[in-house]
C-alpha cells in the first residue's frame, strides 16, 4: 500500500518596496512577478496589497529556511530590484 506524501503547509509572506525600488512600484505587480519564477510544484496565493506591501501564502516548499532562501534569492535582482521579504 503507498501512502500519498504529507501536504507541505503554507507559509505566509510579506513583500515590500525599499528605496532601491523603481518609482511606481506596485505591490501587485511584484507579486505576479515574484509568483511566475516560484519553482516547479510551488503555488500561491495573493492575499493583500496595500501601499508598498504584498502578503501571499506560498505552497510548496518543504521548510521555512527553505521557502526563506529561494524567495531571498529571487527578491532584489532583476525585475523585483527593490523589493525585500518583511
């Protein structure tokens, strides 16, 4: 008998601007951003934008320091310059 894998919980993150952001930032637009390059299998969901913050759940990952360094590495560089996790 094969036992399907334990569900990953979903980890909720906040996204915000810094001043190394673009003048007109949008928090919507960094969360689509940020959500198109999670890995494979990995899902989310957007929960709020206001001001210069996004708050998502992303699904997926298989720890918190492993959510932490994917969104780490993918948060500051290329189309999300400016913006960090909080």
């Amino acid at each position: 008998m094969s036992t399907a894998p334990a569900a990953r919980p979903p980890y909720e993150v906040r996204i915000e601007a810094t001043d190394q952001a673009p003048a007109g930032a949008a928090p919507e637009t960094a969360a689509v951003r940020l959500i198109v390059q999670l890995p494979a299998g990995w899902t989310a969901d957007l929960l709020q934008c206001e001001n210069l913050r996004a708050t998502l759940t992303v699904t997926g990952a298989d720890s918190a320091q492993d959510l932490a360094e994917v969104l780490d590495g993918l948060l500051g560089a290329g189309a999300l310059r400016g913006w960090a996790r909080v």
